[in-house]
C-alpha cells in the first residue's frame, strides 16, 4: 500500500478536502465537558496542519459547536475551509432528543440559523442527520437543491441511509458524500452501502474510526462516564460487552508497538486504507489527540500489517451494537 496523498475528492462531484476531516461534535456535546479554549486551540492546530474539513452539526450542543467553530475560523479565508453541517435532529432545552424533522420547511429553517451562527453566507455540505421517517428522501434533497441553486449551500451530502435511499437521493440530485460509522469494529457498511456509493461515485466521510474512544487505545475499564456521555449509554462500553471489547484493542496493540505506532493511530489507518474515496473524521478535541491522529496519514500499512489486523480483529469481532436499540432504530443504514 503506498501513502495517501493529502487531500481527497469526496465522491465524482464533491470538493476536494484533506485526507482526513476533524469531527467537532465532542467539543461542545455527547462525551462529557469539553474545554472551549483547548477546543478552539485544536480546531486552529488543525487547520495550521492542513486539514480542510470541518464536520458539525446544528444540533451539537444546541448550535454551540456551529459558534466555536466561528470563533476558530477568526482571521482564516473562508475559502481555505470545507464546512460539514448535519441538520434535523430535534432537541428541547434540556437536551433531551425529540426527533428528526427533515421537512423542507424545517430543512431551509435550519439552515438560515446555521449560517448565522457561522458568520457566513454558503456552506459547503449540507446534510439531513438521519433519514426522516415521515419525509420522502426527495423532498428533503430536493428543499437542499433549492439551496444550492440559490447559492446557501455548495454540496448534498447524506448521513447513515441505506443503499435504496442512496439511489433515491442521487436519482434526485448529485450526492457528495455518505457520512457514516466505520471502523475495524463497525464495518456493516460494507456489505450493500458501500458498493452503492462507489458505483454512484458517492464518497465516503467516515466517523466513530475510534468507536468513539474505545478503540484509541487510552480507554480503560475504569474510567468515569458522565451521566450525559453517549458511551454511558453504548452497548459497546457496558460490562462484559467492554472487557471483551478491549482484548480485542490489547490485540491492536500488539500490533502497533511492532510498528511503533499507536493504536490510534492502526485504527485510523485502516480506515484510511479502506479507499482513497473515503475520509476519516476523527473526533480529537485537545491538540494531543488530534497530534497523534494526524500522525496515522503517515502509517503505511503493508498487506501483511492487514492481515495481522484483520486475524486480531475480524469484522464483527465486537460485543454490543455501535448505537443502543432505541438509536439503532433511527438508523435506515442498518435495515
Ligand atoms: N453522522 C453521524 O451520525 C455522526 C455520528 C457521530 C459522530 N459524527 C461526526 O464524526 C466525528 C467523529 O466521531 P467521533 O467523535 O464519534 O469519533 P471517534 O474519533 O471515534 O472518537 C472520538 C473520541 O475518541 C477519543 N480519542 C482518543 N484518542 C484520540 C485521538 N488520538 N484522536 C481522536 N480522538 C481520540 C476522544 O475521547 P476523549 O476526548 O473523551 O478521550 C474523542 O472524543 C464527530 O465529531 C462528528 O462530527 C457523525
């Protein structure tokens, strides 16, 4: 396998972007307090480092994350940047989740508010966070394509659909990319999905390529989770589901100090190595992290380092499912 180059095309029509995007979500909701300045520190590590792509979504911390990365993008030429903004999951003040509404109405709504909050008048990918259960995927891509032909917004992107939504939205209007979870525990995608997006020339933006921490190879079985921590909540961080789950990081491990690597950093290549059509966001939110993560765009792994990956982690090697059942549920990817 040869090293990727630094920036990608995200499917046939997408923009090019850096090989790997930074996903803000845990900056502002979902893992347990962030600290803003170390937030806005690593957001401009970031972009001082290369990366191009910023993934968000209006609903992380209530439109929070949408004004931090305002606050980090000070000073910066906008046109350096590609934003990633998920829009439709409902949430009441006390940041309870009540829903998804991907209803034209509410898809130009959300958007108007976003572009506020950002300080700007386009961006780059828009996408529904979920499938709307109550809304054809037409009408949702179709309020998005009124957008772009207005100028608000530069690309469609779509997030956890399944392959026959995959087609129904392309039938309707180019699709820049399926962002979906995807790691070497999380790999269901493979089956249908992903042969769907590529022979719709669909990228591929990955999230969760650490199972959300489980995988970064500095999750312990005795770390606090806080009570609004979504691992607090994830089958794959529970009991005998999260021992069993660890063994299979110890596995990496092995792995990676013979490269001299991180485990993190195997994670993150793997995903990587899956195709040049498909970018890793990764999730860091101190410049630590987001350092080490970085450091994966340089390990190469041979076909050999494949095969010792995929003998210690085989696909559906986990316990537990990558969302609890409610959750799941929301997921078209997944039926
Ligand atoms: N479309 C969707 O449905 C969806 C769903 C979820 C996320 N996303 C997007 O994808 C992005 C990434 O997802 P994610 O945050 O769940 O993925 P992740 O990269 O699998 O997990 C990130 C977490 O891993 C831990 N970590 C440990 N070492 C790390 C390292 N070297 N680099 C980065 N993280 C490290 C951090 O937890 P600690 O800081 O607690 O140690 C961090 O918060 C999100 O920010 C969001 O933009 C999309």
């Amino acid at each position: 396998m040869t090293t990727r180059p630094a920036r990608t095309k995200l499917g046939t029509i997408g923009p090019t972007t850096s090989a790997l995007g930074l996903g803000c979500m845990g900056m502002s909701d979902l893992y347990g307090p962030a600290d803003e300045t170390e937030s806005i520190a690593t957001l401009r590590a970031a972009l001082d480092a290369g990366v191009t792509l910023l993934d968000t979504g209006d609903f992380y911390g209530m439109g929070h994350n949408e004004l931090l990365i305002h606050d980090a993008l000070r000073g910066r030429d906008r046109a350096d940047v590609q934003i990633s903004v998920k829009f439709g999951a409902q949430r009441g003040p006390d940041s309870s989740w009540l829903g998804y509404d991907a209803s034209p109405a509410a898809t130009k709504t959300a958007l108007a508010y976003t572009l506020r909050r950002l300080r700007t008048d386009y961006i780059d990918i828009y996408r529904p966070a979920r499938l709307d259960p109550n809304v054809p995927i037409e009408e949702t891509v179709g309020a998005i394509a009124d957008l772009v032909k207005a100028g608000y917004v530069r690309h469609i992107g779509l997030s956890e659909v399944g392959a026959d939504t995959l087609r129904r939205a392309a039938a309707a209007h180019p699709i820049s990319d399926l962002q979906i979870e995807y790691s070497l525990i999380s790999r269901s995608l493979e089956h249908e999905v992903l042969p769907t997006a590529r022979e719709l020339g669909i990228g591929i933006t990955a999230y969760g390529v650490l199972s959300r921490g489980l995988l970064s190879g500095h999750w312990t079985n005795d770390r606090a989770i806080g009570a609004t921590d979504f691992r607090g909540f994830s089958p794959r961080f529970q009991g005998d589901n999260l021992t069993h789950n660890l063994n299979l990081v110890e596995a990496l491990r092995t792995i990676a100090e013979a490269k001299g690597v991180s485990v993190a950093q195997v994670a993150i290549a793997w995903v990587a190595s899956r195709g040049e059509d498909i970018v890793p966001l990764v999730g860091a939110r101190r410049r630590d992290r987001l350092a080490e993560a970085l450091g994966a765009l340089d390990v190469t792994l041979t076909q050999a380092d494949l095969d010792a990956i995929e003998a210690a982690v085989p696909a559906g090697a986990a316990a537990g499912d990558r969302y609890a059942a409610a959750q799941m549920a929301h997921l078209d990817s997944e039926h």
